[in-house]
C-alpha cells in the first residue's frame, strides 16, 4: 500500500515537531514514498512537485471502482467485477451481489446490481447473470428473486416439475402422481385398472359400476 514515484523530487515535508523532514516519507535520494489507505490516491504524475506538506491522500477511487492498495491516479483504480459492485467512493474491496440478485457488467454501483434472480433459478452470492443456478427436477420457482437451492418449492401432489420450472405442470390424463416432487411427465406412473385419471390427478378415481 506504498507507491514510490522515483521521479518525484519532495521539497515541503516539515511534518516534524522540530521542522525536520520526515526520513519515513523521503528517502536520501530525496525521492518520496507516499503511505495511502486502500482505495485512495495521490495524483501526482511523474516529475511532479510537491511543495506543501503531505497531509494524507484525498483522491479517492469513484463509485462502480476501487482500489486494493494504493494508486497512483484514478485510472488505475480497477473496476468493480461482474457479481459485486462498489456503491461508495474509496472502497478497497468490492461487495459480492446478494443473494438472489446478479451483476452481469462491471464496474456496478448500486446494492441492487443488475436485478432480480429469474424464476425457475435461483442466485448465490455473488452470482453473475439470472440463471445463475437452475431449480433442480422436482421442484420450481414462481418468483424472482430466489436465493437458495432450498426455496426452490417442491412440485405438488399431481404435477411435475422438470429442472429450471416455473410453474408446476399437471399430469398427464391416464397418469397421477400421489407424492410431492415428480420430476417428469411419466409421474408416478399410468392408472390403476379400473380407475381413471384426469390431468392433474393425484389419487385415481375409481370407474363407476
């Protein structure tokens, strides 16, 4: 987190009680070495001169950027990566998307990233595009928005539900399915002799005498 600019001569530092310059920020060659916290900057380009004392680094990388040590001007502060963003000015570390939401570009600058997680999926943190994950087979997902694999919903009693789903889909007429989570349209297989089943059917119906 220290930049030496070795074409920089110093001329002003008198941060010392007694007027001296500081030896920890100028070196015998009267180079300088500027301390600055993380995701800040001092913007002096090269064969620059300082001749004010140093009192801090007041450059600060941007919303949507930061910096993981210091810099030496705002083009090198490094955009903020696809599933993060970076919502203040100064920031040393971006902040990972939350859960059910995704960033697909960088250098984002808000919380809310690049939106809501589609139905049928749902998004990590730190997830990159709206599809991030797929509901697994037997389950699905109405909503946007859906952050775990464990808020996916298991398909009802009389449906199915292939991988990525949004709704529950009925069994097929001559077919039911008795338990939660079937996962194709075969269900829980063909009816019963002597009953019938509509689509949807979770227990068959017996044919009347």
């Amino acid at each position: 987190r220290i930049f030496i600019d070795s074409q920089t001569p110093f001329l002003g530092n008198r941060n010392n009680l007694d007027g001296s310059i500081n030896s920890l920020m100028v070196d015998s060659g009267g180079n300088v070495s500027l301390a600055c916290p993380a995701g800040t900057y001092w913007e002096v380009f090269l064969r620059g001169i300082i001749d004010n004392d140093f009192v801090g680094c007041p450059r600060q990388c941007g919303t949507g950027r930061y910096a993981a040590g210091t810099v030496v001007d705002r083009s090198r502060c490094e955009r903020c990566p696809k599933g993060s963003f970076c919502a203040s000015s100064g920031q040393s570390v971006p902040e990972l998307c939350a859960a059910g939401r995704y960033g697909d570009s960088l250098q984002l600058n808000s919380e809310g990233c690049s939106g809501l997680c589609s139905p049928g999926h749902y998004c990590p943190a730190g997830s990159t595009n709206a599809t991030a994950m797929k509901c697994p087979a037997g389950t699905f997902a109405r909503s946007l928005g859906t952050a775990l694999q464990s808020e996916c919903t298991a398909c009802p009693a009389g449906h199915y539900c292939e991988a990525a789903t949004m709704f529950a889909v009925p069994c097929p007429v001559g077919r039911f399915a008795g338990d939660e989570g079937m996962s194709t349209a075969e269900c829980a297989g063909p009816c019963p002799q002597g009953t019938f089943c509509p689509p949807g059917t979770s227990s068959p119906n017996k044919c009347p005498a």
